[in-house]
C-alpha cells in the first residue's frame, strides 16, 4: 500500500479541515474531489483510487497530491454549495468572471475567491505547479477537459466508454478548468461520473481513472 503524508490545507467556512496527502517522486499532479458536496461518488472514488494497487507504479513516476474533499461544509450538508451558499466551481477568478446570480445554481459568491475552499486551491496550484489536474465530478457521465489534456481525457474514455468533450456545453466563468485548464494551460480533466453511488461509480470509472493516471505518469517520464 502507498505511504500516503496528511496534511491539512486550510479550513472551510464552518472550520473543517481541508485535507490533502500526497505520495510519490516525479514531477507534481493534483487529483480532487468533493468540489461539490451532494457529488459524494466524487470523494468515494478519490479514495479507492489511493488505495488502488497500480498506484504504486503511478506514484514511480509521478508525486500526486489528493484532496478528496474540497468542500468538507457541503459533503456534510449534501449541498452543492459551501456553507455561505457559494459554488465553489464558480469562484475561481477567472477573466470571465461574472457576480451573475441568476441561477442560484451557480452563485459565483460576492467576488472571485471570496470563499474560504477556493482560496486554498487557489494557493495549492500556485504551490504545486502540477503538471496535470483530475478532478472529479457527478452526475453526467463525460469526460471534459480543458487546456491541453486531450489524450489524458481519451485514455480515460477509452476504458469507461464515455464521451470525451472539450466543451461541456455551457459557459462555465469562475470554474477550475477554466482557471487551470484554458487560463493557465495545466492539463485539467473533468471526469463527471454518473449519477450512481460511490461503489456504482467506481465499478465503472476506477480502473479508467487509473489507466489515465498510468498515461499522465508515462508522460512525465518522456517529458524533461
Ligand atoms: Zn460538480
């Protein structure tokens, strides 16, 4: 089993602890979860993917840190939102970052990282310079991907059958995969399981998370 160090990032609105851990040698990946707390699957599959035997090759190549849960008030409360009623996936500050409120859905919060969750991501990415993004998501069964993360989408497609798409179909101002993936160039990809429970949703998308971890580590080792 991987040695995995905990560390806590930061915490919520509420005063949970944002959690990562990370394990391995090589150049840096971020896998998340959790984003949005009524997507538990999201979390589930974080964390059978941290325990899943194959990492021990992944974790050759690659240094990954994981955040299973980034929104620790909203898991809690099985809300979308955090604790102040803010998407945490339209709090990024982004270019095209708009106050818009006129989905609730979405509300982007009163400014760009005015929450607590997103501003530990905010500082995490700047601290990692991670060479390529996981994050998940639920329930539309896509995987979507920002910046130049096309292949690292398609091995995940290849083994869960999903579609791939560069777009998911609306604008997504203040998202992730808007700040790293298309402002940033981090290859970001956005696996959204289905709308199933964790183990359902690890049936089908755990060993396509792995063999796209298996592409992102046989990359950095080509790369530099
Ligand atoms: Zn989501």
């Amino acid at each position: 089993m991987s040695v995995w160090e905990r560390s806590v990032l930061g915490h919520s609105v509420n005063g949970s602890p944002v959690r990562a851990a990370a394990a391995g040698k090589g150049p840096p990946g971020l896998i998340l979860g959790g984003t949005h707390g009524d997507e538990p699957a999201s979390t589930y599959c974080v964390q059978r993917l941290m325990e899943h035997p194959t990492m021990e090759r992944v974790l050759q190549a690659v240094r990954l840190t994981v955040v299973d849960t980034v929104n620790p008030d909203g898991l809690a409360a099985g809300t979308r939102h955090n604790a102040r009623r803010v998407d945490i996936n339209r709090n990024f500050p982004t270019e095209n970052w708009v106050p818009d409120e006129h989905n609730p859905e979405y509300a982007p919060g009163p400014e760009p990282v005015s929450e607590p969750e997103t501003r530990i991501l905010v500082k995490l990415l700047e601290d990692l310079d991670p060479r390529f993004v996981l994050t998940l998501h639920a329930p539309l069964a896509v995987v979507n991907y920002d910046g130049p993360a096309e292949d690292l989408a398609k091995a995940i497609a290849e083994v869960n059958g999903y579609p791939v798409s560069g777009d998911i179909g609306y604008p997504t101002p203040g998202s992730f995969g808007t700040y790293a993936g298309v402002e940033r160039a981090i290859p970001t990809v956005t696996l959204e399981l289905g709308p199933g429970d964790g183990p359902e949703e690890w049936a089908i998308s755990g060993e396509a998370m792995v063999a796209g971890l298996l592409r992102a580590a046989s990359q950095a080792g080509a790369g530099d």
